[in-house]
C-alpha cells in the first residue's frame, strides 16, 4: 500500500457505513473505537484491509498506521511468519475440549523471557487479566482495598472504569487512587488504610488519553516496592499497552520495576487474541484459588500467534527498530514543531510515543493536527498514544515528517501559534 | 477420523504434559478444563487435532466429540465453509482501529433473526455480555439487585461465581438467588426488595453442572415474565449454552420466552471467539451509557465465521438434525439403561443432552460410565451437559449407542446394578 499523495481523504462510505451501524449497535461504534474518541467526521470510521505498517478503510484511503489497532500489531499488519503459524494451527482445529501442547509451550516461553514468572495464566482480554490479578491479590492478603492511579486504563470493568454508567458504589467502595509519581500520596493512603490495602495496581509508565504520558520520577519504583515489602502489599504492573514492544523481558525491566505480578496482552500475538498474567511462585495457591475461565481461552490459535510473535521480537532487530524509528519521529516532531513556532512535546516511550502542543488546554491544536495528518494518509490518535510497528520504514518517518512540516501551519492559520 | 476399535485407550502422553505444564501453569490447566472436572487420569487432558464431529487427544486416541469445546462447535471442526470466510478475512486483516463491514452486516443478521433484538453489542467472553448486561438493567432501572438462579453459570466473574476465591462479599451483595423454577422464591424475593431488583438473569432452561438438567416447569416464562412487568425488573435471558443450536432465532423461541436482553456466545461462529448482547430499543440509550470495550473485540475474523455459520444454521438442516440424532441418542440410553437394570435420564433439550442415572447421589455411575466411553473413544463428560453437532452421523450414534451397550454392564460389575 501507498499513500494518496494529491489530495485530502474523505470518508463518505465511513459516514454510509456508520449511519447502517447506528440503528442497529448501541453508539454505532462503541468502546475505545467510537468515532467521538477520535475527531468526528474527519477521520475513518471504518477499516477495509490492512498490510505491513499501513491500512487502508473503506472509502479506499490508505494511512501509514501509527495506532496498530491500539497496540496489538507490533510486527506489522498479516505478518507472513505469524499467518502461517495460525493458518497450520487453524487446519488442525480452533476450538477444543483441552488445551493444547502449544499451551504449555507458550507458558514456557513466556516464563523464560519474563524474570519474575514461575507460572503464567491466559485469557482473551486485559480486562480478564487486570480483574483476576487484583482478584488474586485479595485472596493472598485476605484484604480488600486495592490502589491504582488516577486515569490510568486497566480495562473496561466496574472496579477501573471512568464511566459511571451502570457502576455500583460497592464496585468501587474499595480501589483507593493517587496520582502518578506521587509517592507522598500512596504514603498517605497507606497510613490511612493500614492493613487493608491487598494490591496496587500500575501501568510502568503513565499514559492516560487526553493527556501526555508521563515517566517514572527518579527512585519511583524502588519506593514503590520498598512501601510494597513494608506493607504487604502486591505490586501488579499492568503492562498490557506495551507488553514486550519496549522489552522482550518486559517492561518493568525498562524501568527496573520489581513486580509480584504481571498482566500482558496486546502486542504479544501480533493482533490475535490473548492476555497472559504471570506471578511469582508464592501468588500459585491465590491464583489457583481464583477461578478463572472462559469458552475460547485455551483456543491454540492466538497461541501459535503468540509463540511465532515473541520468537521474532526476541531474534529480530524488531524491538531496537521501533524505538529508533520512534525517536526519530519524536525529535522529527519536536524540531518541526520549533521550527512553525511550537513547543510540542513527544511524551512516552519512542516505540509508543504521543505528542501534545504544550499550552493546549482544550487539545484543539493536537486535534486539528491529527485531523490534517489523518486526511493526508498518516493516521495518528489526536487522544491516545501511537504506536510504533516494525514494519514501519525510514521512509514512513520521511514521509511522515514531510508531512508535518505542510501540517504544523495549518494549524497555525486556524488556531494561530 | 474414525474410533479405535480394539483397545481402552490411555494417556500417557497428555499426563507428561500435565506434568510440564503443572510446573509453569496454576493447576497446569485451569478453569471449565481442569481434567479434576472430568475424570482425573481417565480422560485425555491435551487435544491434538479435530474434524467434523471427532478430534484427536496427544496420545492418538480418536473420539467422537460430543463436548464440542464445551458448546462453540455446532457445525462441526474445521467447517470448510466457515473455514474459508475466516482465511479470507485474515488475509485482510486481523486486527484494526477500527471495525469492518463485517460488524454491521453482522449486526444487521442478528437483528433480523432475533425478534425482540432491535440492536446488538458484541465481545469475546460470555462473561463479558452476562456482567455488562447486568450493568445495563442497573443503569436503565437504577436500581441495585440482580436474582438469578442458584447453580447456574453465568462466567466467572466475581458477582456470579460459585467459587468464593477473591471474591469480596460486597461484589455478591446486591446478587439475589432463587431456586430454578420456583416462581414462589421469586415472589418473596421481589416482596422483600420492593423497587431494589434491576434484573433477573436466567437460562432458558437450567443446565448446572452435577446435576440432570431441568426444563421449565408450565407457565413459568409466563409468570417470569409478569412478575418482570409488574416490577418494572429487566429479564436477561443468558442463552451462550444453548445458542442457535435450538432455534435460529434464539431459544427463547422454544421456550416462549419475552426476554428483555439476551446473551450469546458459543456456537453462533462455529468455535471462533465472540459473544453478542442484544436488546430492545427502550434499553439503547442505557446500553449507551455503560462503556464496553475490549482491545480485539472489534476484530472482523469470528464476524466472518459467524455471518457464515448463521446462514449454514438458517438454510440447513442442521437444527432439525441436531436435534433428531440428540433424540436418538436419548433413547437409546434410556433404553439400554432399562435393559442392563438401571433407570437413566437424559435430559434437557435432545441437542445438549445429558445423563444421570436416577439414584447416583454422588455421581459415581455415570463417572463411571463416562471414564469407559471415553475409554473406547467416545468423549462424554460426566459433569457437563452434552453437545450434538451438525457433523455428527447416525452412525455416530449407532456406534455410540452399541458402546453403552457394553459399558453398561461394566458399570454395574463394578458398581452393581
């Protein structure tokens, strides 16, 4: 797939598209790919076929995809190696009665690449694993109270959700939140709950939407573990958005987190579906002792993805490619931004990186920017982070900072500098 | 494939994967497939391939599958139809930003096949549809308190559950149980939480685990319903069990139910990973306010299996025929029980049956007779109901039927008759 290089996309058969799907489905789209999350009417509603590093939706506009279906595709849409994998699991069957042997060798491998994992569990989605993790957390502790951080994203159950439809107070009458980097905060929330707090629950670095991503300060995590080990307190790391892009291992060993569990999903089969929670051996009896299933979860075909995916991102350049090709994009922006009179800043790991125009308060300038990338055939989330995959190219970044440098006084003309 | 004919099978092979797999897995496999569910060391715990009506174990052993991976296999494994609109799909895509065509053309068939549905939702789990559609009825009826009944299942998450493994007692609080089929229970609970009962979930008919299935009872739907309209409470009907694999319109249909929402998942995409909620438009703009998302939920590959296994279902025999050969089946047993001393029962609807012989307090009969079935590679499951496929053949049940036969008598050797 290439590019359209002569003129601004347009969205008819999206708009078509969606009209249909608005009488039938609540929202039309919900969740996370509701066209309000992103810019309403200027960008795709609907994807048609995807390839590699680009996809194209079904007004026939190609975009080089900086969200790789919100992280899952890490090595590049319908990757050659991973299809066949599946394509030779799904002739021998989908669906069982019994796991398959490829379980156990996912299990096994997922086990050797992560430090802390004496054993790993699977599941469809993170949600699934998020819940069972704090699950497991109270069943070791025989305590209730579980921290997270404010706007963090561990899915969409009641517990962690923003949305207050359909929540109980009950559902949320135990989940204390701080705000990331804020150790005085879990200082306060341990003292004030002594006793009582079974698990905190964090992403490895901070990436809420509508807002940039924020690193660890200085010493965060060896607090956090030092408050942990004093309190009893498990340390989940919900690391389900960058999963094993930044790191084969991990991402706690990024940052040098010391996890008593750990929930993946995401980008670990290359789009299929799978979430995986790893422990450590003393958190085997409470895992065992919280039930966990689901119909498809033992299906070997995200399994075979899985294997295929890690194997590739661990003998591969994969991994050093996308942080690469994610700095250059970020000092790419940055400069460009400078250059049109903008201070933008591109917060995040490289390989997952989101920029935000420093004094945009209402996020009208990442919007329009988005906007005009987005009609230009480079489809980056006004709202979420993006998403570096390894078959993207030097020549994505060019053409992506070429870009930019036409995108960045559009929007000074429409919103002024 | 075809059965072995001349020997008991045995497992060695799938107890030395256990025994890898317990070291890096809790429980080595946990959930609805934990071999402790079957029959431990009787039963294979790994599967190696499937066709048609029969799979394969990783000790060679072949069997009739009458488990169908626990429901989603209505047509038959590696359905070539199914099969093919899958790989056509994945050679597009897998994994998006944003859903396919597939999604509303999906959506569209839904609601034409079911009456009452005049929208849909979908996901993976049927945890995901029962819990979200629970929210749904708090939220439309802002009210607290869901009934359902006691030993159904409902997924596992933590307000329905059996399993008190960190579960807190505020996530069961505002959950109220009735006996099946007991319309008095219901009518105290309603008289002693006036105006709290959002929603009573139920299965169209009752099918626990340990224990025979029960039909409803006459009038039953009838009152459930009235009982609903008088106390403005959401009836939920969770039909994942069950499916399309009575009625293609839903097994309301059978039953006479006027459900408010109902719950699928299983069988509508022939062992691929979906589930849907659909509803009446009275309850869209709460559908609406309860957000429901999931990473790959939006994925247009089990849309594809589904679109093309619900045709397969509407313009085939393959209803009518599940349930000729499920009848069979059941009079077979029952007949072959008389003739070897023992009163057996099928029950439930003739394409989930399943047995209990009638004075088996603690199920070792039919353990029995499961353990020598699968034995001579006929998998039954002695603790879950049953499942006809559309694969299956008349003389899969001539044979099935022939090996009761036999086992009959070596339960009553080892247990008396």
């Amino acid at each position: 797939m290439s590019q359209k290089n002569n003129e601004r996309y347009s969205y008819e058969n999206s708009l078509n598209l969606f009209a249909r799907a608005a009488k039938i489905i609540p929202e039309g789209i919900y969740g996370h790919q509701n066209p309000a999350f992103v810019i309403p009417g200027a960008s795709p509603y609907f994807a048609d076929r995807a390839e590699g590093g680009y996809f194209r939706d079904v007004d026939g506009n190609e975009f080089i995809d900086f969200l790789c279906g919100y992280g899952p595709v890490v090595l590049g849409h319908n990757h050659p190696e991973v299809e066949n994998a599946v394509r030779k699991q799904m002739a021998k069957g989908s669906c069982f009665n019994h796991p398959g042997e490829l379980m156990v060798q996912l299990a096994e491998k997922i086990t050797s690449l992560v430090d802390l994992a004496d054993w790993a569990i699977f599941a469809k989605n993170g949600s699934d694993v998020t819940t069972w993790a704090i699950r497991v957390a109270r069943e070791f502790t025989n305590r209730k109270k579980i921290i997270m951080a404010k706007g963090a994203y561990h899915g969409a159950h009641a517990w962690c959700t923003d949305y207050p439809g359909g929540v109980l107070p009950e559902e949320k009458e135990n989940i204390l939140a701080m705000n990331w980097n804020r150790i005085d905060e879990l200082e306060k929330l341990t003292a004030t709950h002594p006793g009582d707090i079974a698990g905190i629950i964090l992403t490895p670095y901070h990436h809420p939407t509508f807002a940039a991503q924020e690193m660890p300060v200085d010493g965060f995590w060896k607090k956090i573990r030092k408050i942990c080990d004093r309190e009893g307190i498990l340390l989940i790391i919900d690391d389900i958005r960058a999963c094993f892009r930044l790191d084969i291992h991990g991402s706690h060993e990024v940052f040098g987190i010391k996890p008593d569990m750990i929930c993946f999903a995401k980008a670990m089969a290359n789009g299929h579906p799978i979430s995986t929670a790893v422990g450590r051996d003393r958190y085997r009896e409470a895992a065992e002792a919280v039930f966990f299933a689901g119909t498809f979860w033992f299906s070997p075909v995200p399994m075979a993805a899985a294997l295929t995916t890690l194997n590739i991102l661990e003998t591969s350049d994969a991994i050093p490619k996308m942080k690469q090709l994610g700095m250059r994009l970020k000092n790419g922006l940055e400069d460009l931004g400078k250059k049109h009179g903008y201070n933008v800043t591109v917060s995040g790991p490289s390989a997952l990186p989101y920029m935000t125009f420093d004094d945009d308060p209402d996020l009208y300038h990442i919007q329009v920017f988005c906007r005009e990338m987005i009609a230009r055939g480079i489809f980056l989330h006004p709202h979420h982070n993006w998403f570096i995959c390894a078959a993207h190219t030097d020549a994505d970044i060019d053409y992506t900072l070429k870009t930019a440098d036409k995108v960045f006084p559009i929007v000074a003309r429409e919103l002024g500098a």
